[in-house]
C-alpha cells in the first residue's frame, strides 16, 4: 500500500491530517471489507440470514481507525501488509460486535449505526445478538491463523492481548461502568477510567499489535502504550465533543444521548473549549511519545492529529 505524497507530520501540523490520511484510511477500508467479503460467504443454508447481518454490522461503514492503526504500528516494524490487514480485520471484528450489541434495546436502543438500521432493526433482536457473538469468534479464528503470523507465540499473545482488551479489564468492563453512568455521578477520575476501559483498551492492542508482531520485549514497547493511552483519550473527548456539537448527518447516528440520558461527559464537566484544550493537548503529548522514532512513525503522528480534526 503506497503511502501518500508529502510530509505527513508537516501535513498534521498544518491542521490538515484528515486529507493527508484518507487515501490511506480509504486503501485500509477497501482492504478489510475484502477481508471480511471473503471470511463470511453467505452458505446455502439456514445459517444465510446469521452471515447476511454480520455482513451487514461490518462491511461497508466507519472509519476503520482501528485497523489503521494497526496497520500504522506495523510499519513501525516493516511488517509484511497483509498479515498486519489480518489483525486489523481481527480487531475490527471485537469493535464491531460491540456496536451491534451497543445498539440493542437492552443497552443504548439505537436505529443507526454507520448511516443505516442497526442490526437489530434490519434483522431482528435474536439475530443481532449472534451476530454479534459470531463476529466475537471470528476475531479470535482471524488470529490464531497461522496465516496473520508463523509463529504460535506471537499468536497466542495477540490473542491474549486482544482478549484482554475486549474483556472485563477492557472494553466490556467499561461498558459496565458506563451502563452505571446515568445517575450523573461520576466525577472526571471516573470518567477517565470509564474511557481507558471501554475505548482506550482496544486503541492500546492496536497500536501494541505491530510490536507484538515484530517479537518486541514489553519493556521496549512503552512508548507506544504511551501514544495509546494519550489518543484514547483524545478520541473520547472529541467524540464528546461531536455528541455535543457534531452533525447527526455526517455522524451517521443519534447525537445528544449522554446529555438525554444524564450522563457526566468530559464536556459536560469540563466545558466545550476546556474540552477542545485538553483534546489537543493529549494529541502533542501523544506524539512527543514518537520522539525516539523517525518517519516511519509519520502515520501515527497524523492518526493522533485526525483524531481531533475529524468530523464523525
């Protein structure tokens, strides 16, 4: 996958990342929907409408962050493209499912997802349900292939890791803590724990994928869970920011639901303007954490500059 033309840091800082990254984002889009086209064939049996909804949650919408950046962690370390496009299908499998079952009338009850029905609404409930399980496996079936890697160890350690970071320590932890959110008592600490659950956690896996990848001991791989932990948050507050001042439209979901459910945001107890500060600040902090590295890790620093930039 050719990178595009220019400086991409240069491009970043000039407040332009959003238009430097797309034709990458676009190549990393294109890439995973092939993946999952190819992974969930739909069989001429009872088992159709199961694969005709999770075709329909994981092809075709949302920005495909997370294997971006898993995809840009893997640079870092010149590992071969299509193996790094596998673990980024894996872990776009884990996000996706969540998004199924964060749709259901028994947690968030939305309509739309990605600018079209959730999948409950173009299914039914029973179906979302398994898809979403479904979609849960395959992550893991992705992974243990000895076609993402050769060797069993780093297998079993991106499985490790991506359970880890899916499970009650990481995304469905926080999603816990964010179903007990609605009586509006969390104080920033809180949120922040929230948030380094329910998002960071998967943030972190992708941006460790590539040094996994590349066998890196755990004590060399500090400044990427530093540049991790710094754009999770970042990307919590700016979608804070868009639930507040976003375009439903171009966000293609209902905006406005933590204020109408009476949930405590960064916005909420920061202020929109102290918000935004604190937003770039984390995005600087982020990439102050790249210093030891040189223009391979350009992706990365205009990943951390989009993330603020974009507009859904």
């Amino acid at each position: 996958m050719p990178m595009p033309d220019g400086d991409i840091l240069d491009a970043a800082n000039d407040g332009d990342a959003t238009s430097f990254i797309q034709p990458v984002m676009d190549e990393v889009a294109d890439a995973v929907d092939r993946h999952f086209d190819s992974l969930l064939a739909i069989p001429d049996d009872p088992r159709s409408r199961l694969i005709e909804a999770m075709r329909h949650a994981a092809m075709g919408g949302g920005k495909r962050l997370r294997p971006l950046l898993v995809v840009a962690s893997c640079d870092l370390f010149h590992i071969d493209r299509d193996r790094a496009l596998r673990v980024g299908t894996a872990i776009e499998s884990i996000h996706v499912y969540s998004l199924v079952h964060d749709d259901l009338p028994c947690m968030d009850d939305d309509d739309l997802r990605r600018g079209k029905p959730t999948v409950h609404k173009a299914f039914d409930e029973a179906t979302a349900v398994l898809a979403g399980d479904a979609l849960h496996a395959l992550a893991f079936e992705i992974l243990t292939d000895d076609a993402t890697h050769p060797d069993p160890h780093v297998r079993s350690e991106l499985v490790a890791e991506l359970a880890r970071a899916s499970g009650q320590s990481g995304m469905a932890g926080g999603q816990m803590m964010d179903l007990a959110a609605g009586d509006g008592a969390f104080d920033l600490a809180t949120i922040t724990r929230l948030q380094q659950m329910k998002t960071g956690a998967l943030i972190g896996f992708c941006v460790e994928a590539g040094a996994i990848m590349a066998k890196l001991p755990p004590e060399g791989r500090t400044p990427l869970r530093g540049y991790a932990r710094d754009i999770g948050l970042a990307f919590q507050i700016a979608d804070d920011i868009l639930d507040v001042a976003g375009d439903e439209d171009r966000a293609g979901k209902a905006l406005h639901k933590d204020a109408e459910a009476g949930k405590q945001t960064y916005v909420s107890l920061m202020g929109l303007d102290r918000a935004r500060e604190q937003a770039r600040a984390l995005v600087d902090q982020a990439i102050a954490h790249l210093s030891g590295f040189g223009k391979e890790a350009d992706l990365l620093r205009a990943i951390a500059r989009f993330v603020v930039e974009r507009d859904r």
